[in-house]
C-alpha cells in the first residue's frame, strides 16, 4: 500500500525520487496548477524538484513555495488545483514524505488515493510543446494576511516559540511579531537537523518550563518539523495536554460539534457534542465536511474548518496568543476536567500484519477495548513501524489496568496464543 495515514512516507531513498517524478506527473491530472512546497528536511528540494518535473511533464504549472509549513502551502493551494507538500512531518530526519492536499486544505481521501495508485501505473508524458511552468510564489505573505485578518493579536505579549529547526521558523515567530507580539524565538533555524525530536511531546521538551518562566511569559508554543502540529505550556511553564488544548480551542470559539479521534480523553464530551473518528487528520477532515465547527487530535493536528480542512499549527499559534491576552490560561485548563491517559509505543516491523492478527478491519485505525472505567485503543503507526497503545481511566489504576490488557493483546499475537 503506498498511502499511509499522512500520503506518502519513508525513509530516504534514491528510489524514492523516481516515485516523486511519478506521483507529480500522475497527480497532474487534476487540474493546470499545483503549489508546490517542502519542510526543511535536506531531501526535500531533490523530492520537491522530482515532484515539480512530474507535474511539468504533463503541462501543469508549478508555483513554488520553497520551504514552508504544510498549511501554508495549504492556504495557498486554496485557488489553485493542487497542493503538493514534501515532508514527513514529525519523523526523524532520514524520513520524507509527499502530501497531496485539495484545494479546501484536505489531504487526498482513500478514494483519491486508490485513483492515484491506480494512474501511477499509465503514462502521462506530454509532448515538448506543452511544458508547464514553474512560477515562484510567496506563500508565507499569503498565509499571513489571512491569519491576521481574523484574529487579533495582544500587543507586547511576551510568548517562546519553539519551532524545532522546522518550517515553522519561515512564518511563526514574525508574524507574531508582525500582529504585536513579541516572541523569543528558540530553534528558528531551518537547517535539515533537528536538535531535538521533532514530535512536539513534553517529554521532548525538558528545557521549555524553564525558558516560558525566565522569559516571563504567557505561554509556550512548539511546532514539528512542519508545523501542521501545535503543542503549548501555559504561563506557569506547564505542558498543556493535547486533550486539554482541544478543550480549551473548542471553549474560546464556541465550538458546541467538535470532532475528534477514538484516542483523544472522554473528558471532551463534557465540554461539547463530539464526533469520533480513526486517528489521522484525514478523517477529521473527512467528517468536519459534514458535521462540527471545531476539529482536532489531541497529538496536536487543529482543524478549523472556516478557514481550511488542512491542521493549522501556526493559525493555532496566533490563536492561543490571542486567548492568552484574553484568559489566564493556566486557571482555565486548572478548571477543566482531567482522566489519566497513557501512551506508548512498541517498534514492529510486521505492525500491520500483526494488527490484522488481533482482528482490525484496517490496521492504522485499529481496535478499541472499552470497559465501564475505561478504554484502550491498538493500533499501527501510520508512518512508523510501530504498534501504538491509548489507555485512558477515571483514576490511574484503571489507566494502568487498560494498558495492560492492550499490551497483553498484542504480546498474545505475537507469541501466537489465544488470549481469553
């Protein structure tokens, strides 16, 4: 299969080179123009470059963002056909990734995906005479004129933003410079290496309690490598969970339908009505199509579905600046309902077969274990070979007990026994 949860993904190969030339030309048929970017990865401009010379092959104009966050190539594609977005977001350097994105911000649906799998096997070579063109363009600008004409920004707002060497340094810390805030900028540099783990996790992020309260400021603000994904600590330097971010998004837009994943805490459904979907911002985007004004993954993927079905790491950014000039954000997420959830890991290079083992109809997606006290959810990574674990409980024992089964389910299959 070669779409994972997020397109297209995988560690770097000359191989996948010849794909990207592919994939471009193939997904040329949509229409006569795409927007072309990359995250700061040092094998995003040969995949970008491949990608760009598929989709000129076949006659359709290129407009090339250079390096920019996924929404922001995203907004831009808005009155364009295509965006085409290199980056394997939070995975370590050695990944990369291609991201096909309609123009509402969407990523590809799986009927899309199975058409281009489907047209990466024709020819779609034209002639010399009907090249397309490369044109450059300026995304950042774009995304910044519609970010900061709706939302208002706190005027000497103190806040630090760590952009994780990514493609958030493009945009993030000057346009809230440029909306009045002033930001202390960590890690702006987007050279290709990452000084810590890109995935935006508080266990990644030792350094940041200490620098929001030196800095004295309102909050913290931290993207992967391609700032679809927003993660904050509040004033205080406290690592605000996603679950709790969701909550508090949804409370300051007003957001009564909010749609969420089957990971996310069942403390949402206190605050608002809540549609559940697989994990994976695609499905997010999928179902706001149809129903919710707020959607999200509590990993750190915001949706918000007036401005784009794309997760918006740097339209969240400006957003929670401009709740800080507002609310005490610490009191507020002190007040919101809170159940033990747990998370980990275990790497499998059979994850997916392994999930077929335990009975899941699609792997990524997975099962869920739910008792009166509690839930688990199993499933395989979408761009790892890992198997994932989501427990959550009303108290930690029951957390505990709920990762237990789900670990015991898969060590089971593993070792080939039936686990009554």
């Amino acid at each position: 299969m070669l779409f994972g949860s997020s397109g297209i993904r995988r560690e770097y190969s000359g191989g996948f080179a010849d794909l990207a030339i592919r994939v471009g030309a193939a997904a040329a048929s949509r229409g006569g123009n795409a927007v072309v970017g990359r995250d700061a990865r040092t094998t995003g401009q040969v995949l970008a470059d491949s990608v760009s010379a598929g989709l000129l092959s076949v006659g359709c104009d290129v407009y090339s963002c250079g390096i920019a966050p996924t929404p922001t190539v995203a907004c831009a594609a808005r009155v364009h056909d295509l965006g085409v977005m290199i980056t394997a977001s939070h995975n370590p350097e050695e990944y990369n990734g291609i991201k096909l994105l309609n123009p509402d911000g969407s990523s590809f649906t799986a009927a899309q995906q199975t058409a281009m799998e489907e047209a990466l096997a024709q020819d779609h070579w034209a002639g010399w005479e009907s090249q397309g063109h490369v044109h450059d363009l300026d995304a950042v600008s774009i995304h910044k004129d519609v970010i900061l004409s709706t939302l208002t920004l706190p005027e000497g707002l103190d806040v630090v933003v760590d952009c994780g060497n990514g493609a958030g340094s493009m945009i993030t810390p000057s346009l809230l410079a440029d909306g009045g805030v002033r930001p202390l900028a960590l890690n702006a540099n987007p050279n290709g290496r990452f000084v810590r783990p890109s995935e935006p996790l508080e266990t990644n992020l030792p350094y940041m309690p200490a620098m929001v309260r030196k800095a004295n400021a309102a909050c913290g603000i931290v993207h992967d490598g391609d700032a679809d994904r927003m993660m904050a600590f509040d004033g205080k330097g406290r690592y605000i969970g996603g679950d709790h971010l969701l909550m508090l998004f949804a409370k300051y837009l007003g957001a009564r339908r909010v749609v969420t994943t089957a990971d996310a805490s069942m403390a949402i459904e206190e605050v608002a009505e809540v549609r559940r979907t697989p994990v994976g911002d695609t499905y997010v985007s999928e179902e706001l199509l149809r129903w919710g004004d707020f959607g999200g993954e509590p990993s750190g993927a915001w949706i918000f579905p007036k401005n784009s079905l794309c997760p918006d790491g740097i339209y969240a950014a400006a957003l929670l600046c401009e709740i800080a000039g507002e609310w005490d954000i610490a009191d507020e997420v002190a007040l919101m309902p809170t159940y033990p959830i747990l998370r980990d890991s275990v790497r499998l290079e059979n994850a997916r077969d392994l999930m077929d083992a335990l009975g899941a109809a699609v792997p990524t997606d997975g099962i869920r274990i739910e008792e009166e006290d509690g839930w688990c959810l199993i499933r395989a990574s979408g761009t790892e070979p890992k198997i994932r674990f989501t427990a959550e409980g009303k108290d930690a024992a029951a957390a505990q007990k709920m990762m237990e089964q789900g670990k015991a389910r898969v060590s089971a299959a593993r070792h080939g026994r039936d686990l009554a």
